[in-house]
C-alpha cells in the first residue's frame, strides 16, 4: 500500500480547477477525529468540465482500479464515459488509495452538498465537508465505524460550541464557505 499524500493530490485539484469536496474518513479526521483512514475520498461536480479537468488531475498519479480493496490490473486512463458509468470508483495511485465519488448518502446532489464544506488550510487550501455535514451523512450511512464518527464529531462539535467567545463581546468567527 503506498502512503496517502493528500496534500500533493488536493495541490493539483485546486491549481486544476477541479469542484470537489474532501469528504470521508480523512475529512473527519481533519475536524480532529481519532479516525485512521487509508484513503482520500472525493466527491465532485459531475458536469463535464469538471469531470475532464479531475480525469486530468488524476491520470497524472497513474490510477489503478481497486477491487476489493487490491489494485486490479495496470494503469487505466481515466475518462468522463467511465466516471460516468460508476458512482463510486475506487484507485490506487501514486498519491495512495483515492474514492471518487459523483453522491453522497445523506445529500440530494452536489450543490447542497458543497454547501455543507467549508475551506480548511490543509497544506493547501481545499473544501472539506464541514462538521456538521459529516454528521448528516455518516448518520444516513449507519456503518459501525460512521457510528464511531458520530460520536466523536458531535463531541468535537460541542467542544467547539464551548470554546466560541460568546456573541455579547463583539468576537466571531467565520468560516470561508467555498463559492457554490
């Protein structure tokens, strides 16, 4: 397995354009979860533009497809007619394990989704689904360790509920929301 290197993959979806939404375990791990993910998934926008600018992004980090959790076969060549055909495409790559993802359980489409992001310094800046967006789709999930997420995310998020200055001092704070 090759060590994930998120940021290098995140570098080159931003400088490409690319509108997508860091989502997942990794997402949630940034918010400050204890969860270890092995890999970087990836909810984008599926019109065309944007699907031949991730193909780009993505062929430059010789994607294999995965299945059941091995890398099948050589490299492919990614193309707007395969994402198209497959609503969850899961590739070993250069940058580690990457999950493409054109829905999100919990979210009707992909502009309320990325309405639910917020832009996150990781390295570089990128969209990463917000708390409490993580929460509304790893409760639709219901997977055991989404459970675990939950629990952990609403505890993070109550945290931060307490850390907030109080609105009578004139402080606040302000997340960037990505441009929908």
């Amino acid at each position: 397995m090759i060590a994930m290197r998120p940021k290098e993959l995140l570098a080159a979806l931003t400088a490409e354009g690319v509108d997508f939404v860091l989502v997942g375990g990794l997402a949630a791990a940034l918010h400050g979860t204890t969860r270890i993910t092995k890999d970087i998934d990836i909810a984008y926008a599926t019109h065309d533009t944007n699907v031949n600018r991730l193909c780009r992004v993505l062929n430059r980090f010789q994607p294999r497809r995965m299945l059941l959790g091995t890398p099948e076969g050589g490299v492919v060549t990614l193309t707007t007619a395969m994402l198209r055909k497959e609503h969850i495409l899961q590739l070993a790559t250069s940058v580690g394990e990457v999950d493409l993802l054109d829905r999100i359980r919990g979210y009707s489409s992909y502009g309320f989704l990325k309405a639910n992001a917020e832009i996150l310094d990781v390295g570089v800046e990128a969209p990463v689904l917000s708390i409490q967006g993580l929460l509304r789709t790893k409760r639709a999930m219901k997977r055991p360790k989404d459970m675990q997420d939950v629990a952990e995310l609403e505890a993070l998020e109550e945290a931060r509920k307490l850390s907030r200055p109080s609105s009578g001092d004139g402080a606040s704070i302000r997340l960037r929301r990505p441009d929908v």
